[in-house]
C-alpha cells in the first residue's frame, strides 16, 4: 500500500472538523444543558446558545487535522500485517491513537466497517455522501450507547468545588445519578446528544472524505 496523502489528511481534517463545529454548536450546547444537575431552564435554557462559537471554530481545524493524519498514518502503519478479521481492531488502534476516548473507538471501527459493507454490496469503493451515511449511523450509535460517560463528564465539569462529583470519579458520579435518578438519569440528552452527532458525523466524515478525495485529485493531476 502506498502513503496515503498525509497533507491532504491534514486539510481535510481541519475542513471537516470546523464545518462540523459551526452547524452543530447549539445543539451541544443545548445537549449540555439538558444533562445539568440544576436543570434544563436555570442552566440557561435558549438563551445564548451560541456564546463561545469562534473559539470552537478556531481551535477545531488544528484538533480535527491532528486526529485524522494520526488516523490516516496508524492505518497506514498497520495496513501490512493486518488481516480481514484484524480489521475493526486496526481501525480501533488508529482512532485511540487520534484521540483516546471511547466515542472514537466505537464510532471509526463502525464507521469502517459499514463503508466496507457498502463497498462490497455495490462492488467499488463508496461515493463520499456514502461514507457521509455511514458516518451518520456510526455517529448515532456511539453517541448511544456513550451517553451515560457524557452525562458522567458534564456533572464533573459543572460540579461545585470541593464536592464529591469534582473530584472527577466516573464510577462514582455514575453511581449516583443512577441512585438518585435511574436509567433516565444515566441517559439524560440521548437523543438530542444522538441527532447532534448522527448529523456530526454525516457532516464531518462525509466533508473529510470529500475534501480528502478532491485534494489527492487535484494532486494527481499536478504536473
């Protein structure tokens, strides 16, 4: 297998990662506000849903472009010696490699998985809008079956000093919302948080995937 185009990684990563934050900053800002302790309306409701954008957006593109060239070179890296059935573990390797978080390592395996599933189905390669559908049911279900570890890092992050949640216990902070409000608790924002990343996801893979395919054409049509 030959390197894969590092540089147009680079930039399609960084295209993809802040057209993703730009359209879909309200929802999470919503999405956070529904898994606040003190509830949806006093932790702000509507209302400046979005504060903070150009400093999402700015610090994005370099975030997004380190992730997938990390991505892009650890599939490269490992592509030799991997087998069929090794496949989801490479593609679990290559995304904790990018950024270590459980959302990752589901969302890219699965992500894999189905533009490799669709490939065969139509016997070629899959268009961008596909791997942008891919992407969306990727994104859909890790956001799933992660929430309860959202809800977990939202409580810590809004904790008051010096209480038992901020001193940053997962298991702990789990425990307690499932004590105090049940499987609700646990899954508080799920479709919100659902929606924001399935639409995330058909943003953002679909945009890297295009901008990604377009660059390396464009490279290869350079004399």
């Amino acid at each position: 297998m030959d390197p894969p185009g590092f540089t147009a990684s680079l930039v399609a990563g960084g295209v993809a990662g802040v057209s993703v934050d730009l359209i879909l900053f309200p929802l999470d800002t919503i999405k956070t506000r529904l898994q606040s302790p003190q509830g949806f309306n006093k932790a702000g409701g509507f209302r400046g849903i979005y504060a903070g954008i150009p400093s999402a957006a700015i610090g994005s593109f370099p975030n997004a472009s380190a992730f997938f060239i990390t991505y892009e070179y650890v599939k490269w890296f490992l592509h030799a010696d991997s087998s069929s059935y090794l496949m989801p573990v490479k593609h679990m390797l290559a995304a904790s490699a990018g950024e270590v978080i459980p959302f990752s390592l589901v969302q890219f395996p699965l992500w894999e998985s189905l533009k490799a599933l669709w490939s065969w189905r139509q016997d070629r390669m899959v268009d961008s809008w596909q791997s942008a559908v891919c992407g969306a049911f990727a994104g859909g279900f890790a956001a799933m079956v992660t929430t309860p570890l959202d809800v977990a890092k939202t409580r810590i992050m809004l904790a008051k000093a010096g209480s038992s949640t901020a001193s940053g216990n997962v298991l702990s902070v789990l425990h307690e919302v499932w004590r105090i409000q049940g499987l609700s608790g646990l899954f508080a924002g799920v479709f919100p948080r659902m929606a924001a990343i399935s639409l995330g996801g058909f943003i953002f893979l679909g945009a890297y995937d295009q901008t990604r395919s377009l660059l390396l054409k464009l490279g290869k049509e350079s004399p």
